[in-house]
C-alpha cells in the first residue's frame, strides 16, 4: 500500500477494522506499538471507539500454566457466542524490542476458533506485566468487534498488579509447587486478583494452593469471598466454571477493582469527572464531516451527549453515525442557506433541546490578497462568519429560553496572529472576525445564561490543511515556528473543547482559548 491509500490513514484503518480487515487490525497495533506518526494519530483516534464489553487478565508466576489456561478459556468463551481477542504480553527481543513469541506459539499451535484474534504485546521494559500499549489496543479489538479481551501478563509474579488498571476482572493463576513463592506474593497480585484459579490442579499440592486461596479469599469490605476455581487446562477440568465466573463478575458481596470503576477514587475525582460529562445533553457540531469537526463529535458523544452533526457531505455523515450507534443525528445541510440553518436546530430541538452548539463549519483560502477576488474573499468570509452568527443566533434563542447554554466557536491561531508568509486574507479576517464576535454575542447574551466562547486551534492535520503536512517544508516550517517544535494531535484539542462545552466552564465568558503549542506568544 502506499501513504495516498485511505486504508493507510488513522481513520481508513479503523473504518477497515470495523467491516473484520484482521489485516487492517495488525497494521493498527503495529503502528501503536511502534509510536510511528500513523500509530499517534491512532491514539489521538481509538480512544473514541467503544471498548470491549469484557476486558479480563490473566496473571500469574512463570511457569503457571497461562497460556494453556487463556487457551481452553478462548475455545470455551467463542463456543459461547463471543468473540474474543487474546493479547499475550511477551518480554521484549533484546536485538529487535519486538515481542519474544513463546507464548503465541504455545497458543496457537494446532489452535484457531473461530471467532478469535490472537496478538502477541512486546512489554519493551513497561513495569507491572503489561506493555504500554495495552490500553490503546484494548480500543483497537473492539473496533474489530471483539466483545471479549483476553490479556495475558508477562508473569513476573507479584509485580503484576498494573493489569488490574486496563481490566474488568483479573484472574490469578497459580499451580501447585511454589512452595514459600505463593506466600511472597501474598504482599502483590493476590490482594487485587479478583478470581483466585489453581492451575494444573490433576498434579500433587494442588490442594495446598487451594487451602491457602481459600484463606486468603475474603478481602476487606467485600461481603462474600472471591471464587476459587481448580483448573486444569488440558484436560477442561473446572474450565466452564471458570469462565462462567468470569461472565457474571462481580457477584453480590464483591468489589470491582478494574477499568470500570477504579479503586480508590476520591469524591472530589468524582465530582470533577461530573463536571466534563455530557450525558443527557444535546449538541450541534457543524462541518462535522471530516477534519477536526468530526473528532470534536466523537469527543462530545463519548462525552455521553446526543449529537447531531450538520455537513454538506451526506455520505460522510452517514458513515460518521454508522461508525458511532446510538445518540448520532445526521443532518445534510448547507448553513451558508438559511433555511438549512433552521433545520439543523429544529433537528436538535426535536432530540430534546439545545444545550451545546459547535461552529466548526469554515473553509480556507491561500494566495496574495492583491489577487484574490472580492468573491472568494466574500465566499470564505460567509461561511466561516456570517453562517456561524446565524447558528449562534439561532441556538441562542433556544438556549435564552431554557436558561443556559454553551456556544463554542472554532477560531484559528491565525485570527490572533498574521498567517505569514502563509498568505491567507480571507480566512484571517474571517477568523479574527469569530473572535471579536464571540465576546459581543457573550456580553449580549451571558445575563441569559448563554455562554459564548472560542477555541482557536494551532496547526493540527485535516482536510484543510493537509497539503502544508504533506509538503516537506510545510512540516519544516511548524516545526521551526511552534515553541513546542511540532504540530498538535487532534486529542490534545479535546481537554479545551470539553471545558467549554460543559459545567467545567459555568463562569467563563467570552474568551478565546489558543490550543496552539505556543504559535501565538511570538
């Protein structure tokens, strides 16, 4: 394949992992893995995608028999329905720093259910038995429609205590023969593990690792004792029981300690995780069809809010609900007509209100300005200004009505600063227009309870201004020109569109946030 290939992007690669491309889902943790600019582009993505439903580690001492039990459970959790992806996080090559395999091929050899994937992680040095990668690529399966993750740990024992961070359930598999090791490890893994399996339980001693698990299953605050299940791999014993086990976890009396909800949280954590949720709300993203409008919409729906999303491009719209499910509204429109303004609001009104309005919609426009025509300087101008004061009117009235609301206008560190030697006449003007106009409509509106703020972002890939990254010196010139040396990531624009669409903001009025990496303070 070459770079022009969709299927090459962050976002084609994801499209082809969602229609089963195993293909495209290699490509993907590969490029996670090697932190190419292909794999930061897909951690600034997948964190959008939908995770598994069940996320289980599977940890233990070398030697334990892991790989054996991830094997029986894989083939009795498929044979159920599932599908599942199995990630085995192996030491790192001393030569290469890719994975050591020993565990894919004991796994796979003679082995392929259906309905499973099966991926070796190099931990590359990562402490606590997993790699770096793992949370990333947890997000990559699901979007290969794995409901079910299997990752097995390094296994160094009871240093593996960071897989319960990533996982739903975490069970420990122990065998018998570890003499005084098992009592070491009472300090580690054992306190957090919330499944407690005897591996190879047909051999001698099984009974004392089950005695000592039995004593150690009740944990401080829960009600009932963790199960203790005897397993022995190659023959199925206790593996059914396992893994229905691992289905219903947690049962009444016991606590969840994984990716769900993380022990030891504070009430002040949960109140400031309230503050950026947006479940229950309606939001309208504009130009919401490619570029930084469509990423802002993923963010807002992962944020828990129903989003409508307006653009010209009604296959891209599609394909952007298709990719998301529930609480996607597409609406094909062209705000430049007013009419159509009106449809995308009545579209948010209808779903239950107005609460955040997005203005990303815009266009640019390069050459000298003693060139330009006065109809593409008028062209750029009404739809990066006068469309967006036609939104903004028009969600307002529906927000002054309600009492409270949030309008986040899409600026550009170009309507701060000239765009030189980039010669850009229209979209700067147009741009500094949105952020004068953004305090006006604040100071206008804010006594009604509607707020009115801007993001003016730096240089960040999309559609617009994918020919200055695809030119050698475009990418020379960021570089040299940004403080902080290089362009920004799509993700590091979601902590500032966030604060300002929900109640992290509630007493912020009429300011422009430069998410820039320092371009403006020249």
């Amino acid at each position: 394949m070459t770079r022009t290939d969709p299927k090459v992007t962050a976002a084609g690669l994801i499209t082809a992992a969602r229609t089963g491309d195993r293909r495209a889902l290699g490509k993907i943790i590969s490029a996670i893995e090697n932190s190419s600019a292909l794999g930061e582009e897909l951690k600034a993505e997948l964190p959008n995608v939908p995770e598994p439903a069940l996320v289980v580690g599977i940890t233990g001492p070398p030697g334990a028999g892991k790989s054996s039990l991830v094997r029986a459970l894989t083939a009795a959790l498929t044979e159920a329905g599932h599908r599942v992806a199995v990630l085995l996080v192996d030491p790192s090559s001393p030569v290469t720093g890719g994975a050591v395999l020993g565990d894919r091929i004991r796994l796979s050899r003679g082995f392929e259910p259906a309905n499973s994937y099966v991926r070796s992680l190099a931990n590359r040095g990562h402490p606590g038995g997993i790699a770096a990668a793992v949370p990333t690529v947890i997000h990559a399966v699901g979007a290969g429609g794995y409901d079910t993750v299997l990752l097995e740990t390094v296994g160094t024992g009871q240093s593996d205590v960071d897989v319960t961070a990533v996982v739903d359930c975490c069970v420990l598999a122990s065998p018998p023969g570890l003499g005084d090791d098992i009592q070491a490890m009472k300090s580690g893994i054992q306190e957090v593990a919330d499944i407690l399996a005897v591996t190879k339980a047909d051999l001698p001693g099984a009974d004392r690792v089950a005695n000592h698990f039995s004593e150690i299953a009740q944990r401080p605050g829960d009600t009932e004792p963790r199960p203790v299940i005897r397993t022995a791999a190659l023959n199925g014993d206790g593996v059914a029981e396992l893994a229905a086990a691992i289905r219903s976890w947690p049962r009444p009396g016991q606590t969840r300690t994984g990716r769900a909800e993380p022990a030891g949280r504070s009430k002040q954590q949960t109140k400031a995780e309230r503050l950026f949720d947006l479940t229950g709300r309606v939001a309208v993203v504009t130009g919401a069809s490619g570029g930084l409008g469509r990423h802002f919409a993923r963010v807002l729906h992962a944020a828990g809010a129903t989003v409508i999303v307006g653009a010209r491009r009604r296959d891209r719209l599609t394909e952007l609900a298709d990719e998301l499910g529930e609480r996607v509204i597409p609406v094909p429109c062209d705000i430049t007509v007013e009419s159509e303004c009106d449809r995308l609001i009545d579209a948010a009104v209808s779903a239950g209100g107005l609460d955040v309005l997005v203005n990303n919609a815009g266009i640019g426009d390069v050459g000298r300005a003693e060139d330009e025509s006065v109809e593409q300087f008028r062209g750029v101008v009404d739809l990066n200004l006068v469309s967006l004061f036609a939104m903004s009117q028009r969600a307002a009235r529906i927000m002054m009505d309600r009492g409270s609301g949030s309008i986040v206008n899409i600026a550009s560190a170009l309507g701060l600063v000239a765009s030189t030697p980039i010669k850009q006449a229209g979209y700067c003007a147009s741009k500094g227009a949105v952020i004068n106009l953004t305090r006006e409509l604040a100071a206008q509106w804010g006594r009604s309870g509607v707020r009115v703020n801007a993001l003016a972002p730096g240089w960040f890939r999309s559609e617009m201004t994918d020919g200055m990254f695809d030119d050698p010196k475009g990418q020379v010139f960021i570089e040299r020109n940004t403080p902080l040396g290089r362009a920004g990531r799509a993700d590091e624009l979601d902590g500032a569109l966030l604060f300002l669409a929900t109640d992290a903001s509630t007493y912020v009025l009429g300011q422009t946030i430069a998410v820039d990496g320092g371009w403006t303070i020249h």
